[in-house]
C-alpha cells in the first residue's frame, strides 16, 4: 500500500527528468536510427515490387534473378523488411518517448512522420533504379523453348512503368504529408502562443467533468487497449455563464475520472472561441498539460 497518489507520483518522476541533455541526444539518435529503418523499408518495398515486376514483364525462363542484387542475395530483402518495419516502430516510439520526457510533456511539432516518408520515398527511387530489365519490350520472351512469348498486357505496361510512377507518387505522398504537417504545426505553435499569453492575461477557474467516453483501439486478436479519451467538461465564465468544451487526452496511463480536479485556461473577453479555451486535469499544471483543440 502507498500514501501517494500513484498518478501524482508518476507525472513528478516524468516532470523531474525534463531538459536532461542525455535525453535529447537519445531522442536525436533514435530519430536518425528511424529514417535509417525508413530507408531500409523503401528498399525492401523496391526489390518486392521488382520481383512482382519481373514476373510479368520476362518468361518464367528467363534467368533474371530479380531481387538478389543485394549483399545477401535472395536473404536481403527479407532483412530489410524485418529491420525496416520492426525498426521504424521501435525508433519511432523511443524517439517520441525520449523527446516527450525532455520537453516535459509540450506538444510536439510533426517532424519525423514526412522525414519517414522522404526517407522511404529515397530508398525507393535507389532500388527503382537497378530493377530487372525486359528480355524484350512488349514481349515475355521464352529465351529457353522460344515458343508461346506473350505480348504484354495492360497491367503489364503500368508495371513496366513502375520505376518512374512508384517513386513518383512517394513522393507525391511525401509532399502531401510535408504540406499537412506545415499547416499542424501553424496551428500548434499559434495555439502554444495563445496559451502562453493566457497564462499570463487569461483566466483560470475551476471545471467540472460532465462525461468521459473513453477511446480504444483493436488489434487482430481483438483485443482492446485504451489509446485516450473525450473529456466534457463543464466551467463557469466571468459573466456567470455556463459553458461546455470537449478536450481529448492522449495519456492512456492517467485518464481523468470524474472526481479529478480539473482546471480551465480561457480569454476573459472571448469566453466563446473553442480556440482560446485550455484545460487542464491537475491541480498545479505545468504549461504542457494545458490541452487545447489540438491535443
């Protein structure tokens, strides 16, 4: 049995850890070791493509060998596949750990995930670039019997074609990611700064949680785990009216109930704007716990 609040002594533990420099530096080399696993990932989807390609384009007699190009032959591209999935998990999830504790809890802005993208979009375009070429264009030529050589189909000319579309629309995808998070990361550091200044001009009064609906995901064996939750909490502005805002927590391990003090951050001369209201589930918050639209 213990005398303190669990949840109050985790968040200590966590807020006593930000701005170590050790953490930066484990957050920058998980950061490096995710685009590196990004890369291997585009590789790997590269040298799968180029056998699906060479399939189609070349005779089943044609000694090609396509996909054994890398150090370990046949081998290489299981080995990519399994170093880029497998690290791009683990190096995402440490770097965004580590950079969570060193900022003590702040929002971070969307860097890594169209960093990821340009990285798998590179390894893509070096892999594209040793494919298989055709025997013959147009044709599956039989190079052993030479009989019954097939004249490409449609889908066989798109795939003929995949070394310029495929690393065309990675990138394609990347750019699109790269806009978004630019657009994300407008709106988080203007929220960042309009929290700032209430923290300084604002007002705080106390909240009171109306309703919690608690977010779950599934994975294939159908088991449910708890990714966050919609929070209602209901505060009273300086005009005595009574008002209503819905925040999402993403802290699966301290998911407020309805007895937990909560706090509200809001503009004493625009109560109304949903942008300017923060809300925050601990006594003494710490300028990252405020949560705003963007959580």
């Amino acid at each position: 049995m213990s005398t303190v609040d669990p949840i109050v002594a985790r968040r200590a533990k966590r807020l006593s850890r930000a701005g170590r420099p050790g953490l930066l530096v484990g957050a920058i080399i998980a950061g490096v070791a995710q685009l590196g696993a990004a890369l291997c990932t585009g590789l790997a989807i590269g040298s799968i493509v180029d056998l699906l390609r060479d399939g189609l384009i070349n005779s089943v007699f044609a000694d090609n060998e396509p996909g054994t190009k890398g150090f370990l032959g046949l081998g290489t591209i299981p080995v990519l596949f399994i170093v880029g999935t497998f690290g791009l998990i683990v190096a995402a999830a440490t770097a965004h750990y580590l950079l969570d504790l060193y900022r003590g809890g702040e929002k971070q802005l969307m860097l890594r995930t169209p960093a990821v993208l340009w990285a798998v979009a590179l390894g893509l375009f070096l892999d594209s670039r040793s494919w298989t070429d055709p025997l013959a264009v147009g044709t599956a030529v039989d190079p052993v019997f030479h009989e019954d050589d097939d004249t490409w189909g449609t889908f066989t000319w798109v795939m003929y074609r995949a070394d310029i579309w495929l690393p065309v629309l990675a990138v394609v995808i990347a750019a699109l990611t790269t806009v978004y998070a630019i657009r994300h990361n407008r709106r988080l550091s203007t929220q960042i700064a309009d929290r700032n200044r209430l923290l300084a001009a604002g007002r705080t009064v106390t909240g009171t949680i109306t309703n919690i609906d608690v977010r779950t995901s599934q994975n294939d064996q159908g088991h449910r785990s708890v990714v966050g939750a919609d929070v209602i909490v209901k505060f009273t502005d300086l005009q005595g009216t009574d008002r209503w805002v819905t925040r999402r927590t993403t802290n699966r391990s301290e998911i407020p109930t309805a007895t937990t003090a909560t706090q509200v951050l809001f503009d004493p001369l625009h109560p109304e704007d949903d942008n300017l209201i923060f809300v925050a589930f601990y006594a003494d918050p710490r300028p990252g716990d405020w949560i705003g639209t963007i959580a």
